[in-house]
C-alpha cells in the first residue's frame, strides 16, 4: 500500500483512518520543508532579537505579560511537556493515538508553526515503528487546544512518559530505543506547538464520522429489512414524493430503499394492499436523509480541521511575522460532534421503534416475539430491552457538551469548547448505533423467515444471507445465548461484511 504523504494540505479523511486502522505508512512530503525550515528561522530570530512572542520569549496564559530570557524558554518547554502531562481515566485506544499523531505531524507541515524538522520526523519515525504514545481520554477543554493529550504525546519525544507497542506497555525511553530515535530536548516555541491544537478531538471526531457514515447505510438496510418482515410497502419510497422536498440527504435515502426492494414480491405498492405504514417505516427517508446532511456538514467541518494551521501563536515566514489568535479553539469541532451525536442518536431511536413493531404481534402480525416458543422463554422480546436502553442511554449521551463552559487559566481562558467530550460521546453513541442496528437486523431476519425470504428484494435477500451465515434461525424451543448472536452480527456490521455484501448486489448505497 502506498504511504500516506504529509504536507499539511492534502491528508484526506480516509487516509487518517487507513494510518490509524491498517498501520499505513505516513512520510513527510519533500515540498513541504522549507516552509518548516523557514517557519523555524523565523522563531530563532525572534529570540536573537529578544521579540515578545507569546511562549518564547514570554510566559504562558494568564502569565502571557511576563518576559523570560532564552535560558528560560528551553526550561519553560520542557517544564510545560511535564507539567500538562496531568490526564486521567482510561487510555485513548491505539487507533486514536495513532490518528492524533499523524493530525499533529500533518499540522506542523503546513510550515505555520517554527519547529524543527526532526520534531515532525521522530513524530512519523514513532508512527510508522507502530509505536504509540499512552494518552488518557480526560483532561482536555478543548482550548487552548487538546493541551492534556496532546503533552502526553509530545512527552514520549523526550524519552518520558509510557507508550504502547503491540499491545505491550514500554517507558519512554525504551519506546524511543525500539524506533532508533534519540530523545528530543525541547527548543524554543516547540512544545506550544505540539500541545497547543486540536488534533486529539479531531481524531476521534475522524474515526468517528467514518463509522457513522458506514452505520448510515447500513441504518437504509436494517430500515428495507424491517419494512419486509413486517409486510410493508414501498410506496413512501417514489421518487416523484422526494422530488417535491429535494433534501440531498432525503432523496438518496430513497433511492437506497428502492433499490434495496427491487424484486420485492412484498413491498410492491402494485400487490402490496397496504396504503401506508408506521412513521418508523414511511419516514425513513426523511429521517435517515436529515441525519445525512449532519453526516456532510460534519465531514466539511472535518475536512478543514485536519489540513488546518491549529496552534499559537502562528509564524508566518513570509513576513516574518509572529501572531497570537485561537486557532486552537475547538469550537468548530466541539459543534459538529454535538450534531453528529444528534443525528446517530435518531438513527437508534427510529431503529428501536422499528424492532419494537417487530417483536409485537399486534403491530407485525408475526409471531409474538418472533417465535413459535415464546411462552417457553425463546422469543426475541428481550432484545428490544436492550435496543431501548442503547436509545435512553445515547438520548443522554447527546446532551449537547459544546454549550457548556467552565473558563480555566486565571479566567485568561474564559471560553472553552468542550470538543474532546463532545467527539468522546459521539463515538460511544455511534458504538451503541451498532448494536441497536445489528439487533434490529437480527430481529428483522427471524421476521423475514416467516414471511419468506424468496419474496423479498434483492438487497433485503441478500441481507438475510449474510446474518444466517452467522446466525441460525431460532425455530426450536430451545433458547440461545442472544449476547451471542448480537456480537456475531455486530461483528458484521464493524467489518463491513454486510455493508460490502449488500452493496454487490444493488451497487454502492449513496
């Protein structure tokens, strides 16, 4: 696989995840370094001539009035890599590490930050040697930046702190051995420029948007699925009533149920005597396209963010100019993460009501539970318990962390964004997604065995093979271990065999 090039303008979300997940190669682009080199000049001047340049030649926050000399910067860098080095609770899983460290080389590339090239060398060396730095997941407010986290990644550069190789735990020191690197003694402006960004946030934010998109498709087949097990009609679904509200997201969705029911026996509106089903059905178009638009909006916001210039202040080589602002507020990602827990929260709120309909035999005209056995205690209506208690708990997970603020530094710092809580949250609601879809495709495939798989579309067929290679249809009376059965379709879900599967035979869902 070709490595991935940083240059600070060019990484694309895809090629995070391909780092973070496969273990891609990252190299640093060639074009890129005179920009870091003249970056650099820049800042070694600015002490020559004794400027005033916030962290270099002064202190930091609310201390930012208070001159240092050049023997004090070296000592205020490497003071403040061990000092912001305070995070607690559990460690970021190796695959954030990895994608955080890959944001943050990708940022001082872009040349506005006056670090030295082996900064960003032993940063890429460290990532590509599989070794990843241990970050606790709480810490951060989100401005100045990811200040906790990110101290923690900069401290193993200096041979301190702890990492994590596969899978085992290694001092700093030893960390740096194994990758042929020699410790890193912090210079001037250097360790501003590894804490002071947003790259902690927007890497989960990144791994957390690849999901949800794929959990977005995935939602579209659990919604066909339902609607077939249940006798429902795609009559919701003509293009003629989505061409009338062109919501982008909403007509893609639509697109997606017909092609997903092409072939249904069931669901076509010319044998289906049904003239309209429940909202959870009928409205999934409208529903699953709204959380689409979150889905865009929240890649745009991504997409600038990871080729972005985020720490402070910013040196600009060409006019040798050295500038304090807030690029490394979090508010632009503070904000798309509390959407996107927004819009994956209604994507398992209309899942649930779907399973919910499945299981009850007033509603689905199916047997209760989904089994000829229910009365012994082998039916499915515990699954929806569980469903409901995913929903409540990401319904609470969503409460909105960008709207809080606590201010911080002696009130220098009175505005915060809380994005690394807010990008926190929307990945464990996109994990409780997954289960509340692979629940309802379980459900739904004990549905369609009743009503005959042979009757239904091609996507929904095919579907249906793919969870009974895993799972077997309970038609006995005797009870299975449902945790079980739920892993092994999740498993399905996480590895994209479902999502690929169905995707060849009815092409790429849009």
């Amino acid at each position: 696989m070709e490595p991935v090039v940083v240059d600070g303008e060019n990484l694309t979300l895809e090629a995070i995840e391909r780092v973070a997940l496969q273990g891609t190669r990252a190299v640093l682009s060639d074009a890129a370094r005179p920009g870091i080199l003249a970056s650099r000049r820049v800042v070694e001047q600015a002490l020559a001539d004794n400027r005033k340049v916030y962290g270099v030649t002064t202190g930091l926050g609310h201390l930012s009035e208070v001159r240092i000399n050049e023997t004090q910067s070296a000592l205020l860098q490497n003071n403040m890599v061990r000092s912001h080095s305070a995070g607690v609770g559990e460690e970021y899983p190796a695959e954030t590490c990895r994608a955080m460290m890959l944001l943050r080389a990708n940022t001082l590339a872009k040349g506005y930050s006056g670090v030295r090239m082996c900064i960003i060398e032993s940063l890429l060396s460290l990532l590509n040697a599989g070794i990843t730095p241990i970050i606790p997941q709480q810490g951060s407010v989100g401005a100045s930046g990811d200040l906790v986290p990110l101290a923690h990644m900069a401290l193993l550069l200096t041979g301190q702190g702890e990492a994590r190789r596969d899978g085992q735990h290694l001092d700093g020191m030893a960390a740096l051995k194994a990758a042929h690197l020699a410790p890193i003694v912090l210079g001037p402006k250097e360790t501003l420029a590894l804490v002071n960004g947003t790259q902690a946030m927007a890497a989960v934010g990144t791994l957390t948007l690849l999901k949800a998109e794929r959990l977005a498709r995935i939602a579209d087949i659990a919604g066909a699925f339902s609607l077939e097990a249940l006798r429902g009609t795609a009559a919701a679904f003509d293009e003629r009533i989505h061409r009338v509200r062109p919501v982008p997201g909403q007509v893609a969705v639509a697109e997606n149920m017909r092609r997903l029911l092409a072939g249904s026996a069931i669901a076509a509106p010319a044998t289906n005597p049904r003239i309209q089903d429940a909202y959870s059905l009928r409205c999934i178009p409208q529903v699953h396209g709204a959380v689409r638009e979150i889905l865009g909006f929240v890649r745009r916001m991504l997409e600038i963010e990871v080729n972005a210039a985020t720490d402070n202040p910013l040196i600009f080589a060409d006019d040798g100019d050295v500038i304090s602002g807030g690029n490394f507020h979090g508010e632009p990602i503070a904000v798309s993460m509390d959407f996107l827990a927004i819009g994956l929260t209604e994507l398992g709120n209309i899942s649930d009501r779907r399973t919910a309909r499945l299981i009850d035999p007033h509603l689905s005209g199916l047997p209760s539970s989904l089994s000829e056995h229910a009365a012994l205690g082998c039916s499915f209506g515990i699954l929806q318990i569980v469903t409901a208690s995913l929903a409540s708990e990401n319904r609470a997970l969503a409460h909105p962390a960008s709207v809080d603020n606590i201010p911080t530094a002696a009130n220098q710092e009175d505005h915060v964004s809380m994005g690394p809580i807010a990008a926190r949250k929307a990945r464990d609601i996109a994990k409780n997604l997954q289960n509340v879809l692979a629940i309802e495709c379980l459900c739904a495939a004990q549905g369609v065995d009743f009503v005959g798989v042979d009757t239904c579309g091609v996507g929904t067929r095919r579907a249906h093979q793919i969870v009974r290679s895993q799972v077997p249809w309970l038609n006995d009376d005797r009870a299975r271990i449902f945790h079980d059965d739920i892993a092994a379709v999740a498993a399905l879900l996480e590895d994209g065999r479902l999502l690929e599967g169905v995707e060849n035979a009815v092409g790429a869902l849009g």
